[in-house]
C-alpha cells in the first residue's frame, strides 16, 4: 500500500510539473506574438498573389446521397404451390382430441400467405419512403451544390473585377482592394481586425480608420510555476510598467505594419500617401462610461516609408521619424485629433430647411412638393444619425436620380458616408432607380446607399438589392420612421396622383 501511495504521488507531481511547463510555453508564445507583431508580416505578396490566393478553388464536398438497398421481393400470390394444401395433414393425437387443432393445421398455408403479403406490402411501402426521401435529399444536395458553385463563381468573379477596377484608379475599388490586403493580414485572435477606409482619387491618399486593442486584450501571464509543497500552480504576470511598454510597441508596431503592407501590396501605385487613425474603445475610469479615441496618427509617402528597413528599426522611433502624432505614454490612452479625418467636404452641399414641424395626421406626404419631401427626409435622417454624433447634408436639387443627402457617422468601424436617396412616387419603385442608387454609391465610394419612396418596391428591385450596401424603405417604413421621430402624416397614393396630376395642369 505505501509504494502505490508513493506511485500516486509522483504521477501527481509529474502531470503538476507538465502543465506548467506545457502553460508556460503557450504564455511565452503568446508574449512572442505580441513582440513579433511587426517582423512577422515583413513579407507581403504582390497583388497578383494575393488575387491568387484568395481565389475559391475548392470543391463541393458534400456526399451525394445514396439510396438505400433493399432487397427486391415479388408479390406472394394466393396460387403460389406453397399456399396450396395439396394434402390432408394426418391429424395427431391432439387433433384427433380437439377437432379445432386439426382445423389450424391445414388452414396454416393460408395464413402463411396472409403473413407473407403482409410482409411484402411493408417492404413495398418501405422502399417506396425510401426512395422519396432519397429523391428529396438528391433535390436538396443538388441545389446546395449549385448554389455553392454560384457563390464561388460570384466571389471569384467579384476578386477579379476588383483587380480590374483597382487598375484603373476607381475610388471604391482602391479601397477594396486594401480592406482586401488588410483583412489577408494574420494577427492574434484577440486582435480585433476592425478598420474603414478612404481612398481620394485626387490626391491619391488612402485614410485608415483602424480599430486597436485595448490594453485590456495584451496577453500579461509571463510564466506558470508549480508549487510542489502545495501541489498548485501559481501564475506570475508581467509587472505593470512591463504591460505599458509592450502595449506602446504594440501599437507602434501595428501601425507600421499596416503602412508596410499596403504600400508593399499597392503594385499599381495608386497610393501616394497613407494615413493611419489608430481608434481604442475603452471604459473611462471616472465616469465608467465606454469612450472611443484616436491614439495615434501618422501619415508616410511612399518613397520615404519604402525607404525605411523595418526589419531593423526600433517601433517607436520608426513612428517619431514618420512625425506621427500622440502621447508620449500610448497606454494612457490620451486623445488627440487625427492628421486627417473622412473628408466632408462637397460643393454640392446646400442650405436646408426644415419640413417635420408642419407635418400633421391628415399631411399626404406623397402629395408634397418634391423638394420639401427631399428636405424632409434629410432631416427625418439627421434625427437618426444624430444619435451616433453623425450629420446629413442635402446637395443641391437636381431633381434627378444623383445624391439627395449624405450621412456622415464619425464612427471609425460602424460609420462611415452613407448616400440617400428620396422618391416622392406614387407608382411601385422598379429596378432602375435601385441600380441607379447602387451606382451613385460606388462613385461616390460611400459605405452604404439608402432609398427612401412614399410607394413600395418590385420583387426585381429587391432582388437586386440582396448581397449589396443598400436598404430600401417603403412608404410603410417611412411612416413607421417618422413616427419613432415623433411626427405623424400619411400615404395615400390614390389621392396624391390626382392632385399632382391636376398641380401640373395648373399654369
């Protein structure tokens, strides 16, 4: 009994001292991932590779159903020679007793067809759900799997168009082709990934909006050791100041790799300059309420970021060189405005007005003037976006099918420009101004389209809608709109065309 007692105790010391061992290891890895953050990425693919590697060639490998076997049996019939009773069974002494033994043994043929039919109308029904439901299985694999290849196709189709687009230049399609590149890029699960993105055309400037880690989400446990008197683990962090300093590297180190791998990416060269905002949401420690700031901000040329060896500079350093901006303590989580913002500048912006305040229960809004219902949505919308700290500007009337309003949400992830459209019709909304919208929102390189009718949409139009940045309010939705906003009118299409077709008759 005393040698497996020791045993026992020597297996329990042996698994104690393994998993801090194995716990110490994965501790130190993930400290290197944080230290490594920059030298790990130094090695970008061109375009062309990276279009490569993102293009879908897998197969569909879902097993195609297969019908089950079941033996084949033919239908018992009554004439068959082993349902005939070709003799009279010669009673036993039970049968001679009982006169109703004697009458079972030669019914039994009988019977035994009776039972054998049975039997064979059970099979019969068996292999018939069977075969419907495999029928039913075969349909649904067959349309999962052309439904597979359509989305692969349509994906594929979408990297090479994006690679064409990028080629010439087009705003949207720059960005895209970045948010591709960046989102290819590896990092720690617990890095958050999150970004934005503008490219001017003009100036040739991509702005990165970049979502950081907070302090909270770097990796602190430095090593596990096992206590062998208590036989527990005990788990040694990294001090606070350590903390600090690997949170600053982090944070320079990021920035420095997201400047590396567009530029090493860009084969076109179609950014001249970039500038990274890094954003951090945090809980301020006053108010216990969650804050969203810019940290740090620094703008590279290409031809001096290029020039640089990152596989040899100190993060910070590196970033001071760059005249990059924020607090000499990053941790600390300090304010300060970004070199550039999203730009929100448009000639085409004017005056409004506002149009809600005289709205009533009996007000056909369908019936409105068109630029009053214009001005109305801009600001049913400004009350919207206004609870997220964004704006919305109305262009100048143009009574056609170009930007109506644009929304501006200053948050760096969620946010972003957002083009509205508004269409006073009384007729159902057909596929054409959807597309429209959907144009206007790629040449103006906004984050999402909205279309706003005081009629209904064609199932055309919102198919094409499916899978794109766009959202299409009704009529009913606009009511439901403006009454969450407190205000209240009405749609009735009957009666607004009359009065706009007796307003044009009007000299």
């Amino acid at each position: 009994m005393w040698h497996e007692d020791k045993w026992e105790k020597r297996e329990r010391l042996a698994r104690g001292v393994n998993e801090a061992q194995e716990r110490s290891r994965q501790a130190s890895q993930a400290l290197g991932e944080v230290e490594t953050i920059l030298g790990s990425a130094l090695v970008v693919r061109p375009f062309a590779g990276i279009v490569e590697a993102l293009i879908d060639k897998s197969v569909f490998d879902k097993p195609e159903p297969v019908l089950p076997s079941l033996a084949y049996a033919r239908e018992p019939r009554d004439t068959d020679p082993e349902y005939q009773t070709r003799y009279q069974p010669r009673p036993g002494l039970l049968g001679r007793l009982f006169s109703s033994r004697k009458h079972d043994e030669i019914e039994d043929p009988r019977r035994r067809f009776q039972r054998d039919h049975a039997s064979w109308e059970n099979l019969r029904a068996r292999r018939k759900k069977l075969r419907e439901d495999y029928e039913a299985q075969l349909a649904c694999w067959q349309a999962d799997r052309e439904d597979f290849s359509r989305q692969q196709q349509e994906r594929n189709e979408l990297i090479r168009r994006t690679r064409k687009q990028y080629l010439s230049k087009a705003p949207n399609a720059v960005a895209d082709y970045c948010e591709v590149v960046l989102s290819y890029s590896v990092y720690p699960d617990w890095c958050p990934q999150q970004f934005d993105l503008e490219y001017n055309r003009h100036t040739r400037i991509l702005i990165v909006e970049y979502m950081l880690p907070s302090i909270d989400h770097v990796p602190k446990l430095k090593e596990v050791k096992y206590v062998k008197s208590k036989d527990e683990l005990m788990e040694v962090f990294l001090s606070e100041s350590a903390v600090n300093r690997l949170y600053d590297s982090l944070v320079y180190q990021i920035a420095l790799r997201t400047l590396q791998e567009l530029f090493n990416a860009d084969d076109d060269k179609a950014l001249d300059s970039i500038v990274f905002n890094g954003w951090v949401k945090s809980t301020d420690k006053a108010t216990g309420r969650e804050t969203n700031g810019c940290i740090v901000s620094v703008q590279a040329s290409r031809e001096e970021f290029l020039s640089f060896n990152l596989a040899n500079v100190d993060p910070k350093a590196c970033f001071r060189a760059l005249k990059g901006i924020g607090s000499s303590k990053l941790h600390s989580l300090t304010p300060i405005p970004p070199i550039l913002n999203i730009s929100r500048e448009d000639k085409r912006f004017v005056s409004s007005y506002a149009v809600a305040g005289s709205l009533e229960q009996s007000t056909n809004i369908a019936a409105m003037d068109w630029e009053d219902f214009e001005h109305l949505i801009r600001e049913l919308f400004e009350q919207v976006f206004s609870q997220y700290g964004g704006e919305v500007k109305i262009t100048r009337a143009s009574r056609d099918s170009g930007v109506d309003a644009v929304a501006f949400d200053p948050d760096p992830i969620r946010g972003g420009k957002t083009v509205i459209q508004a269409k006073r019709y009384t007729n159902t909304v057909g596929v054409a101004a959807v597309r429209d919208l959907y144009g206007t929102v790629l040449n103006e390189g906004a984050t999402k389209g909205i279309l706003v009718t005081t009629a209904d949409y064609g199932p055309d139009a919102y198919e094409f809608a499916k899978g794109k940045p766009l959202t299409l309010l009704s009529g009913s939705n606009l009511l439901q709109l403006l009454e969450q906003h407190g205000h209240k009118a009405t749609i009735d299409l009957k009666a607004a065309k009359k009065i706009l077709a007796e307003r044009e008759r009007q000299p």
